[in-house]
C-alpha cells in the first residue's frame, strides 16, 4: 500500500535527521497536535499533512525508503499519484 511507504518514509526522515516532534511539524508547516501520534502503528494523517511531510523530504531519499520497503522506489504516494500540492489545495 502506497500510504504506508510513504508513512515509514516519514518516520525514517524524522528519524534520520534526528527531529523532535515539534521541529519536524514546524519544518514541514503542521501543527503539532496531527503528528503526535507519528510513532504509533496507528497514526492516521490526512491526505494533506502526508502531502506537507513529503513535500519537505528529498525525493531521493522517499525513493530508497520505498526500495527499502520493497517499494518501486517512485518517490512516495504524491509521485504516484502526480502532485499532492495540487490535490491538497
């Protein structure tokens, strides 16, 4: 499922880069409180804070996240499906 690459992509950014909660909402533009629940099996985003999140993750590295995940390494979900800034706004 596209979502969940590009939701363990997200986690593996923020874990990369060693980003609190709070630094890695501001640098993608979200409040705090949608992201909270990052770490848990069950977070839920919306369609627009992935697009946020990913928008903020280089493309290379969401594209050797999916191919670590056995994904087709095509950028993440908004690569897929052609453009989340244009489907969030």
């Amino acid at each position: 499922m596209l979502s969940t690459q590009l939701i363990n992509g997200i986690r593996r950014y923020r874990q990369t880069e060693g980003l609190s909660i709070r630094g890695y909402a501001r640098l993608a533009g979200v409040s705090e409180p949608p992201i909270r629940g990052i770490d848990s099996p069950n977070w839920n985003p919306t369609f627009k804070t992935l697009a946020k999140f990913e928008a903020v993750i280089p493309p290379e590295f969401m594209a050797s996240a999916n191919e670590n995940d056995g994904g087709n390494g095509g950028g993440g979900h908004c690569a897929q499906a052609g453009s989340c800034k244009s489907a969030a706004a």
